[in-house]
C-alpha cells in the first residue's frame, strides 16, 4: 500500500527569480513569476482551483520546478518519490504552498500498484521520473515499465491527460541524418545505433517513449511529450544531477579540456513552464521539442570564463587536429505557438553558476572591489 505524507515543515523557500533585476539579464522587463500567456486557451476542466495532479519523481530537478509552478498556481500535487525521508528531498517541503497541498507518496518506477496509488483521484499526471544512467541493466527495464505503467495507471483511474518528459535523446541520434536537415518533433533517433555506441540513456529513453505511446493508444489515453535538450538553470534540489554536472565540471577544474562537441540548451524553468502550458493547453498533442540555442563546448566555456573569470575553465579543445563541429539546426517554434518564450542560454548559465555558489557547491565568488561596469557583448555586467 502506498504510504501518504503529507509534508509538515512550513517555508517560503519558493525562489522568485527577478530577471529585470539581474545584472546580465538582456534588458527586457520580464520576470520570472510564471505568468502563462494570457491569449492561450486553457481547458477549464483539468485547471484549478482544486485540482490535483500527480508529479513522478518529484525530487529530481526538473519535477521539482514543475511542482512549484503547479502549487503557484494552486493546483493540489501528488508527488511520488523513492524515500519520502530522505533529505534530497526536503525543499519540496519548503515550497509555497507545499503545507496545504504537496503530498508526497512513496513509488518506484517498478512498482505499478504504488504508482496507481499515487495516480488515484487525480486529472492529470506529469510522468518525469526516470533512471539517468548509461548502466543498460539499471536504465532501459525501469524506463520502459515506468512508462507503460504510468499510463495504465492513469487508463484505470480515469485520468484526463498525461504529459511525460523525453528526452533529445529520443530524438537526434541518428548517425545519417543530413546535417542540413533541421530536427523536429517528426524525428527519431536510430536505436540500433543507440544500441551499437552503448548509448543506454538515449536508447532507454527512446524505447521507453514508444512504448508510452503505444500503450496511451490501446488505453485510449490522452499523452503529450516533451523532448528537453540538455536543462540547465538554478536547482531546487541540494543534489547535483547530470545535466548540472555537465557545467560544474568545467567551472571546478576536474575537466581540463572541452570536447569537439555540440550540444543544445534549454533552461529548466521554460522545460517546467512547458510542462505546464502542453498539460493545460486543449490544443497541445503529440511532441514538442525543448530547446533554446544549440552551442559548441568551447562557445559555453567561452561564455563562462567572461561571466566568472575566477574559475579554472579551460582553454583547449580536445581535439585540436579537426575543424570545430557544427551544431545542429532545430526548431522550437511549436512550443513557442503555445506561448512558451525562451530564456537564453547565456542568461541560464549566468543563473546556473549563481546558484551553484548560493549552495556551496562552487567557492563563492571573490569580494567585489570597486563598483565598476563593463560591456561584454552588449551584456551589461556589474561587479
Ligand atoms: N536534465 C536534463 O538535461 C534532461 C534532458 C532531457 C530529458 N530529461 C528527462 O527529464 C526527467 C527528469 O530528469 P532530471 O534532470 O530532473 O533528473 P533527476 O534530477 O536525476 O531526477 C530523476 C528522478 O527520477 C527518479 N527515479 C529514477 N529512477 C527511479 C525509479 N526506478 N523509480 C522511481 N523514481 C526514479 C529519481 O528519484 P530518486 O530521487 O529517488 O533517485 C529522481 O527524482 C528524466 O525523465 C530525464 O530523462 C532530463
């Protein structure tokens, strides 16, 4: 039987990010408050007030900023975790609005009956847990369940719309697609190569989106996907995931060179938002790709070393015999047809290496020694 806990500790803990208040912020008047877009429809039956909508894996980073918008906007959250008493999971309980309104239930992937417990009585379902390993044996059996449970679960129970977080990963690995082509939500990776390369996450999360979709149409479920490129932006969470050690490894020294590689962005209060807007929105359906700017690591590194010259970034690339790789060309443009605007990712890092620093998971930064502006890329940075 699932074990309700509903959470004890009171806080106003809920970040409030300020974007016209910051410093690198690029000048536009927008904060950071989760405002939806005020033209988009909203399906009046699965919104608040009074609603309650489970969150899976609502310790990890992403769901953890899916949770506080959905409690802003005073939604009723079921939110499963493996240990409800571990600490990972403790700003959950600090969140506003968690005292009245976040229950946490305890539920492993692998386990349908805890899941369709915590899925009970609910409208809707952001499914966001999952194994972030290259470990085969640990990844691709709990993805694949995870999923097809989740939507039984949500079949059985009634549920009105199911919206699970993808990945890229499920996406762009496709060694013959024409570097030319712009990837959107029609592509898929290819999984024998996925398969080949070792890839597990990729191939993990490939196979466990199918098997959503297949299942949500024999169930008759209602399922929208979401495809991030790498998240970056501040956590909630105390723990560093994968995708923020993607950043703290060049800014700790642990890497000395970056690799000929490219990558996309995304920040991971637009991936919450996002969440938010296709769960809500009677149009969203199928998949939608996240993603900001698609940079090579040498440009992230780059943009690092001018915003926070203090830390040991490097300067090489590992490979210095082949021309830099190009990033690939996408587009954003049906997430943004619902609403959704993009933080850049300059502004994520910036916002990512701040909060990195506020949680001791970086030396903070030198005492400021004069008040002095100076202009970088038509960036204003004060210090
Ligand atoms: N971050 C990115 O760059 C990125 C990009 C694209 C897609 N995604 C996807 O977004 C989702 C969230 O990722 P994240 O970055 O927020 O990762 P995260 O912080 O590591 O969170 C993953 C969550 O999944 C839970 N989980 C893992 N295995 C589980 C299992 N067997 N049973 C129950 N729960 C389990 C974890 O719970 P515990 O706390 O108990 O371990 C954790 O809460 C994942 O589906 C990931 O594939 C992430």
């Amino acid at each position: 039987m699932c074990s309700l806990f509903r959470t004890s500790s009171i806080g106003m803990g809920g970040q409030s990010f300020e974007l016209a208040e910051n410093p690198i912020f690029d000048g536009a008047d927008r904060s950071f408050c989760f405002l939806l877009p005020e033209t988009m429809p909203v399906d009046e039956s699965l919104i608040t007030p009074g609603k309650t909508v489970c969150v899976t894996g609502a310790g990890g980073y992403i769901a953890s900023w899916i949770i506080k918008l959905l409690l802003e906007r005073g939604y009723t959250v079921k939110g499963t975790v493996r240990n409800p008493d571990d600490p990972k999971n403790t700003h959950l309980r600090e969140l506003e609005g968690a005292k009245e309104r976040l229950i946490l239930c305890k539920a492993d992937l692998q386990d349908y009956d805890a899941l369709k417990e915590a899925i009970d009585g609910c409208d809707g379902v952001f499914h966001t847990a999952s194994p972030v390993t290259d470990d085969p044996e640990e990844m691709v059996e709990p993805a694949v369940n995870g999923a097809k449970f989740v939507i039984n679960a949500a079949a059985e129970t009634k549920v009105k719309r199911v919206v699970i977080t993808s990945s890229i990963g499920a996406v762009y690995m496709d060694p013959n697609r024409d570097p030319e082509a712009v990837v959107d939500e029609s592509c898929w990776s290819d999984l024998e190569f996925c398969k080949n390369t070792k890839n597990w996450y990729c191939y993990g999360k490939m196979v466990a989106e199918q098997a959503a979709w297949e299942t949500a149409e024999e169930k008759g479920v209602d399922l929208v996907v979401l495809n991030p490129v790498l998240v970056l932006g501040p956590p909630l969470q105390p723990t560093i995931n994968a995708s923020l050690f993607h950043v703290l490894k060049y800014l700790t020294g642990s890497a000395k060179t970056y690799a000929n590689l490219t990558q996309a962005y995304v920040d991971v209060r637009d991936v919450a938002l996002a969440h938010v807007l296709v769960y809500e929105a009677p149009s969203a359906s199928g998949r939608y790709l996240l993603a900001e700017s698609a940079l090579h690591r040498g440009e992230v590194v780059e943009i690092l070393a001018k915003l926070f010259p203090e830390y040991p970034l490097p300067t090489k690339c590992k490979d210095e015999k082949n021309p830099r790789a190009k990033p690939y060309k996408f587009t954003n443009q049906k997430i943004k047809d619902l609403g959704l605007e993009f933080t850049s990712t300059k502004q994520s890092l910036y916002d990512t290496v701040k909060s990195l620093q506020e949680k001791g998971h970086l030396p903070p930064p030198p005492p400021p020694s004069t008040s002095q502006e100076s202009s970088q890329n038509g960036i204003k940075i004060e210090s």
